[in-house]
C-alpha cells in the first residue's frame, strides 16, 4: 500500500507543478483567443463595408445610365410631339414623358442617399483599419509574451508530462479512476494533501485519523474535504524521485 500511496503523491505533485506552469501563462491564452475574435470582426466588418461601397458604386453607376436613358426617351417623345395627329397620340406621349421623369426623380431621389451613405462609409471604413491595427498590434504583444513564456517552460513541462505518464502507468486503475474524479472535481486540483502538525490543508485530523495516516499502510479519505490524505514523507519522496 505504502507504494500506491507514493505514487498518488507523485502524481499529484507532478499534477500541481504542471499547474503552477500553466499559472504563470495566466490569461493569457483566453486573451489571446478574445483578441483573435475581435481581429476576425473587425476584419469582417471591413470587408462588409467595402462590399458595401463597392455595391453603392456600381448602383450610382447604373442609376447615372437609367437617368440618360430616360432623358433620352423624353427628348425623343417631346420631338414626337411635335408632329402629332390628334390628341390621343399626344396624350401618350404627354404620359410617357411624365413617366420618364418620375423614372429621372426616382433615381436622382436614390443617388443622393448613395451619396450619403458613400461620404459615411469611407470614415467608418477608417475607423475599423485603425482598431484592426491596433488589436494586431495588441495580439502580437500578447502572443510573443506567451510565446517567451512558453518557452521558458515548455521543456520541464514536457519531461514532466513524460514522468506522469510513467507513473500513471504504475497506478491500479480503480486508484487511479478516483484520483482523476477527484481532482476534475477540485477548484485547486489537489486530490492528495500532506498531513502537517495534524491537519491537512488546515483543518484539523481526528486524532484517529492521524495515527492512521501515519501507519501509511491505508488509503485515508479526509471526512471534510474528500481528500486522500497521506504522511508529508511521500511528498518529501516524490520531490527526490522526481529532481524537481
């Protein structure tokens, strides 16, 4: 029993310095993939508008063609007019003029909201580019921190990494199960606690309890956390066997 005890420490101390490497990241990770939100909608939002622009030009084009076209007819219809037989014929002409010209108001009506719109869009336009840039220039300061920080521990993360999957390997299974539900269900993740001057992680043993941790030849679950609780030897062991 004493081994699987040692190896539950070892685990949980290889487990608690993988912790304290990811702390040192901090937020960063969860800052970085905001940032790249925000990078993607800004970026979004820019391609929009220059659609959008791009859509409000070809439609000022094709509006500047329909109001040539319809002046055209209407001179055409005036100079029909004027070699009319009767007054039915210049009726419908009369009415297809009127026509063209509510075709040339409609369409001067459209081309001043694209007028609008275009002197609004090219501003917004800016103002998108300069928090874009200025969110890229955030996440590259953010990333290249992460990145040092990686760096710096990425080696003794994977050799520690390494290390848990050997002594997993030495673990019974059902310990191991437990040791897992444990810890997942932990806001600190600390599944195995030293027992120190008779209290672990500050809540005192019952006197029973500490005898027993002390014989280190049974599994002891703290009645008020749920913790395994062993003897501070095992983590003194796991610290030598491991050179951390």
């Amino acid at each position: 029993m004493e081994e699987v005890l040692q190896q539950l420490a070892n685990l949980q101390y290889i487990d608690s310095r993988i912790d304290e490497l990811k702390q040192l990241r901090g937020d960063l990770p969860e800052e970085i993939l905001d940032i790249e939100t925000d990078i993607n909608r800004y970026e979004a939002q820019i391609k929009r508008l220059e659609e959008e622009k791009q859509n409000l030009q070809v439609e000022r084009d094709n509006l500047e063609l329909e109001i040539k076209d319809a002046q055209n007819k209407m001179d055409k219809y005036e100079e029909q007019q004027m070699s009319v037989r009767n007054n039915r014929e210049y009726d419908a002409l009369t009415k297809e003029i009127e026509s063209q010209k509510q075709v040339i108001e409609n369409a001067e009506s459209r081309k001043e909201e694209i007028e609008k719109r275009l002197n609004e869009v090219d501003p917004e336009i800016e103002e998108a580019q300069e928090r874009l840039d200025e969110t890229r220039e955030l996440y590259e300061e953010k990333k290249e921190n992460l990145d040092k920080v990686v760096k710096e521990t990425e080696e003794e993360e994977e050799m520690l990494l390494n290390k848990r999957e050997e002594v997993e390997e030495n673990i019974n299974p059902r310990y191991l199960k437990s040791y897992k539900r444990l810890r997942n269900g932990l806001a600190n993740g600390l599944a195995v606690v030293p027992m120190e001057k008779g209290a672990a992680l500050g809540m005192a043993l019952p006197p029973q309890t500490q005898v027993e941790v002390r014989h280190k030849n049974k599994i002891i679950i703290d009645e008020n956390s749920g913790r395994i609780v062993v003897h501070p030897s095992f983590f003194e062991t796991a610290k030598e066997q491991l050179s951390l």
